[in-house]
C-alpha cells in the first residue's frame, strides 16, 4: 500500500514554474507538502485535520503556536492579542470602526487605493470619515506626504502596501492618534516596529497561509470605549476571551498559516526575509527601469516591494510579453484590470531564483524588441 509519504515525495513540481500571483499567491514548498501530508494523517493520529474538533489538545496546540509564533515574529508586547478570524481583510473594514468608532466620533484615514477606498467607505456606516489625504489626483500611483492627523481622530486608518496600485508606505506615520493599518500584502515582509500599531490586520493569503483566516493583532487598551452594543462574532473581546475559538475557526487555514510561520522563522525571521525581499525588488526595479520599453508609474521612494507594477508603450508589446511569460510558465503577471499593463508580486514566499528567471526574460525580450 502507498502512504501518503510516498505520494507526496512523488509529486513532481515543475521546477520552470515560476509564481508571481497576486492572491491568493505562492507558499513554501515544504507548507504544501506537509499541508497535504495533515489532511491524510494529521500528527500520526491516524486522522485528517479536517476531520478532528477544533477544541482537541491537537488543533489547540496548532492555534497556540501560531499565535505565539506571530508574537515572536513580530516582537510583540504582552498587551499585544493575537486573533485567526474569519471573512477576510474586507471583514476587518467594518469590524473596526464597528469596534473603534462612535456615532459621532471621527476615524482619520488616508486614501491610497482600491482597498482604503473600501475601507472608508464601511467606516462611514459608524461615524465620520476625515480622508487628511489622497492619491486619486494621479490615479493612486504615489503616497501622499502631506498631511495632518487630527488630534482627536478616534484613530488613523491606512494600508501600508496597495496591492493593486504598487505603492508602499515607507516607515511609520509619526502620530499620538492610534494606528490601525491593513497589512494584507506586506505583513512580516520587512522589519518594523509593529508595537506601534493598536490594531493589525491583514487577510492570510498573501504572505502568511492560505485564504479563509485573517490575523488581527489588537491592543487591548483600544476595546471596550465605544457606546454601541455589538454582535458577539464582530467583538473583538469575545475572541480575546475565548483564544479566538469563539467558534469553530477556520481550523486548516490556521494549520497552513502556522506551517508558514515556521518556515518563516527557519529564513531568519523577518530580518532574515527582509534581506531577500530587498534583493529580489531591487534586482527586479533596476532591471525595468534599465530598459527604456518598460515604464514604472510609482515614483522610486514609493515603489511597493511586494508588488511590482509595469507598462509598456503599447497594448500590443503587452500582449506579446504576456505570451512570452506564459510559454515560459511564468504565472500571475498580468496587471489588475484597473490599473494595466503588468505586475509581479514578490511575496515572501518567492525566491530570488524566480525573480531571476523572469528578470533574464525581461532583458532577453527587450533585446529581441530592440
Ligand atoms: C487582498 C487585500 C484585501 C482583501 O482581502 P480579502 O481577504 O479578500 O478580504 C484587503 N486589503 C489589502 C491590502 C489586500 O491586499
């Protein structure tokens, strides 16, 4: 009889397979393998982790380690908690000025793409909306320097990395006001001080594990000021209190982002991937920007390093490259309808090898276009 070892070493992973995908987008190879390897006997219990209750010492020690491995990674502090929730990044644009925000509180946020935009607009359900800044007058390709925080926002809203726009936030927003910052697609990508934050948020699918789960990171000295009574699933002291097993959590998401943690500490933590994510974007922008085909609409000090995002001079040359990436099993590199031409998402999980393969096509296609 085959087990399940046997046929996840036989799975053949094509090696000129090279993922850029922007969500949900590339793991760990070793996250698949044992990801797989669970769902047919999870721990040698002779079970699946689909299949076993999510209040076992089994599942429970999965979720503890997640949370204390995202602590670790991210050197959080004690008043720092660590949530797995449901609904996604699209969730969290509501349940925090759910949580956050009165009636006649103001909640200060900065307009910097397609995924602020939604934020903004669930927050204005809750209370008032201050937007101290936008990028709309240049299509959101830039981060806006100038501005003020009011001193009594309830709290300053912004999203550190635009994914579908290819900008960055470089460095922490300097503010007494509390941050709130939606993190999807640049959590642990780079070292920063996340105590800082009162609330993190970031849909797991980019850098961290597989759809289905959100990681919230809360400051317990936020909750519990609002005068509005909530449902106890959008509480987020009723996960606080009940280790966020409130209810059944999204158990294999959990088990994939934990497995990913792991991986992550293993590369040196998020000093040690930092070293490798900057190497891949720098490599990847100078090589663009070295070709006169290739046009960079983020202005340098703003260029994303999860995202990349390119054009070129006509649709047809687009057309063309997508053609060449895809013969070349180069996947995900088409731009966002919104935006066009292309992007490559450089998440953590990517290794240098791929943004190599995929630089070298660059070049090799701008020659031939010459
Ligand atoms: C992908 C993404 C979202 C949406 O995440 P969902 O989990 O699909 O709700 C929100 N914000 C940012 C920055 C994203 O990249």
């Amino acid at each position: 009889m085959t087990n399940f070892k046997e046929i996840a070493a036989s799975l053949k992973f094509n090696s000129v397979i090279h993922n850029f995908n922007a969500g949900p987008s590339i793991l760990p190879r070793e996250v698949f393998q044992q990801a797989s390897e669970a769902i047919l006997d999870f721990n040698n219990m002779g079970l699946s982790i689909l299949e076993i209750g999510h209040r076992t010492d089994a599942f429970q020690s999965v979720m503890d380690e997640a949370q204390s491995l995202l602590k670790e990674l991210m050197q959080l502090n004690d008043s720092k908690k660590v949530l797995f929730l449901h609904g996604g990044a699209s969730t969290q644009f509501f349940q925090v000025p759910m949580n956050l925000l009165d009636d006649n509180a103001t909640g200060a946020y900065l307009d910097c793409g397609t995924w602020g935009i939604k934020a903004i607009k669930e927050a204005k359900l809750f209370g008032n909306v201050n937007v101290v800044a936008s990028s709309k007058d240049r299509n959101y390709s830039y981060i806006p320097r100038q501005y003020t925080i009011p001193d009594d926002a309830a709290y300053f809203h912004y999203t550190t990395n635009n994914t579908i726009e290819g900008t960055q936030v470089a460095g922490i927003p300097d503010t007494h006001v509390p941050l709130v910052a939606d993190m999807s697609s640049d959590i642990l990508s780079e070292e920063m001080d996340f105590n800082r934050f009162s609330l993190i948020y970031a849909g797991a699918q980019k850098n961290i594990g597989a759809a289905g789960v959100n990681i919230v990171v809360v400051d317990e000295a936020i909750l519990g000021k609002v005068n509005r009574k909530l449902p106890t699933m959008m509480d987020y002291r009723e996960h606080i209190k009940n280790g966020s097993m409130l209810n059944t959590p999204p158990v294999f998401a959990v088990y994939v982002c934990m497995l990913t943690l792991r991986w992550l500490k293993k590369q040196g933590g998020v000093a040690g991937i930092q070293k490798i994510n900057d190497q891949k974007a720098g490599l990847l922008y100078s090589t663009l920007e070295s070709l006169p085909m290739f046009r960079l609409p983020v202005p340098i000090e703003d260029r994303s390093k999860m995202n990349v995002v390119f054009t070129m001079p006509d649709v047809e040359t687009e057309k063309e490259f997508l053609s060449v990436c895809k013969s070349n099993g180069m996947y995900g590199v088409k731009g966002h309808r919104s935006v066009g031409g292309f992007r490559i998402s450089l998440y953590n999980a990517l290794p240098l090898s791929s943004v190599e393969a995929i630089t070298d096509l660059i070049k090799d296609f701008a020659q031939k276009k010459g």
